[in-house]
C-alpha cells in the first residue's frame, strides 16, 4: 500500500466517513495554492462575510464564515473567545494563570512561518460583529482527524512521514507551551499531510520543556528555523497578539529546545537526530 490511490474503495470510504464533517471543503473550493500568502491574508482580513453557522467541534464557541470577494470564495473560523482567570479548573486538572485566547490562534501562525513551518493554517485579526476576532483559513481535502484515523485503525500508507510529522508537532508544541493539544487538533489531509490546528490556550508562560523525553528527534529545516529566530524578529510578528513575557517565555525554550538537539547530535552525530521530511505518498519514488 504505497498511496491512497491504492486503498481499496472500502477503505477510502471508512476513511472519509470518519472525517470531521466540520473540516472538509467541497472539491470545487479554491484550495490554499489558488492564493499566495499576501492575498490570503487580504482575502481574510477584508473579503465579504457571505454567511456563518456555529462550528459544532471545540469549546470555543468558533463560528464557520463563507467568505467571498467576488473573485475566490472560501470558508474561515472565527474565534473571539479572550478568557482570563487567576485559576481554572477543569475535573482534576488545575492551571494558574489560566488565558484561553483567540490571539494565540494568531501568534501561532506567525510563530510556525517564522521558524519555517508550513502546516500551521493562516489565522489574521480582523473585527466581526464589533468584536476582535482570529479569522483562521478552513482547510481544505481534510480525510480524518487523528481521532478518527486511530478510532478506524486506518494505517498511514507511509508510517515514516508519519512520525516525522509528529515530531515536528511535538517540538512545536514545546516551542508554543501548547497545553491543549487534542487528538481533534490534529488533521490529516489528503496528501497524508498533518496540520495543527486550534492554539487558543498555548503561549504559557513557563521556561522549561514540558516532556524532554519525547523529543528525540528534529526536522533539519525547523531546527534551523529556531536557530535562526531572534527576539526582535518574534516581538514585530507578534506584537498585537504576545505580551512581553510571552515574547521572553518563547524564547527562552527556544533556546532550551536548540540546546537539547545540539547535545543530542554531539553524543548521537547530526544524522541520528536530524532528518529531512520523507516526501508526500506517491511522490519522490
């Protein structure tokens, strides 16, 4: 089994029936490659709100809005939720200092461009209904969340990729102190391509790796991105999104994570801890 051209048509149809309805976009639907980075984010930041209706995944309350400028047609999410508490409990998890924010959804973005990433889905400011929102780009030709691929048992037709794309989530997730990474936040498209989605209660404020252990291993090209990420560079792309404190926290694991890696490959050597993402199934064959 070596691509998903190659499922079998019972296969494919488990696979797309366990796919989060919320998420698919009609085949027809201009995909992210119609528009280059600067018109999608004018496209979000400035096209027509044609209609919404009430998102029925998450606890944010998000909204799904039809956008349109006349020329290209899409749907987006709308976030506006912006909670703080001194103390959150939720059953017997308790978090101080509790934020639960729509600019993470923002900062996120920025974050994942700057450090050379590409499956972190575009997500601008923009006010809706006279109230600041994140408008994030719908996805398109998503199959499953990871939810339904393991509830379904569906196998990767490449397990490396596969691995490879979890890595790099766990790296950025450590980068981002993302406390809220769910099975329903993690997407697969169609290309077996991992997209990471839904950061409203990242950014935290700690100065420590959360889980060391599971980082054994970097994509070459975002270890190079976080070498290469400087303070001035995060505060101009997040400045209306991360506080100062933010902004430091941030860098102070990025400095932990590029230590970490740079101690693994001086005791393992640079090919047992870096590698280069295997490509999509069916291509580079």
């Amino acid at each position: 089994m070596k691509g998903v051209s190659r499922w079998s048509p019972l296969l494919l149809a488990a696979a797309l029936a366990c796919g989060s309805a919320a998420y698919a976009q009609d085949a027809a639907a201009p995909t992210s490659a119609t528009l280059g980075p600067d018109q999608m984010r004018v496209f979000l930041a400035k096209a027509e709100i044609v209609k919404t209706r009430r998102n029925s995944v998450g606890v944010t309350e998000s909204l799904v809005a039809t956008l349109s400028d006349g020329r290209v047609t899409h749907d987006a999410q709308i976030q506006t939720v912006d909670v703080a508490r001194p103390l959150f409990e939720a059953g017997a998890k308790t978090e101080v200092n509790f934020r639960d924010s729509y600019k993470y959804n923002i900062a996120a973005y920025e974050v994942a461009r700057l450090v050379g990433m590409d499956n972190v889905p575009m997500s601008v400011e923009r006010r809706v209904s006279g109230a600041t929102a994140a408008v994030t780009w719908w996805l398109d030709d998503v199959l499953f969340n990871e939810r339904g691929r393991t509830s379904k048992k569906i196998r990767s037709p490449n397990p490396v990729r596969l691995g490879q794309q979890v890595q790099v989530m766990r790296v950025f997730d450590e980068l981002i102190q993302n406390v809220d990474r769910t099975q329903e936040n993690l997407l697969w498209d169609k290309s077996w391509k991992l997209w990471l989605i839904d950061h409203t209660r990242a950014f935290r404020l700690g100065h420590e790796l959360k889980k060391l252990s599971d980082l054994d291993q970097c994509e070459r090209g975002l270890f190079e991105g976080l070498r290469r990420l400087t303070a001035e560079a995060l505060s101009q792309a997040v400045a209306r999104n991360l506080n100062r404190l933010e902004v430091e926290a941030v860098m102070a694991r990025r400095d932990l994570l590029v230590r970490h890696f740079e101690d693994r490959i001086a005791r393992r050597t640079e090919a047992a801890v870096l590698y280069t993402l295997a490509p999509p199934p069916g291509e580079g064959r």
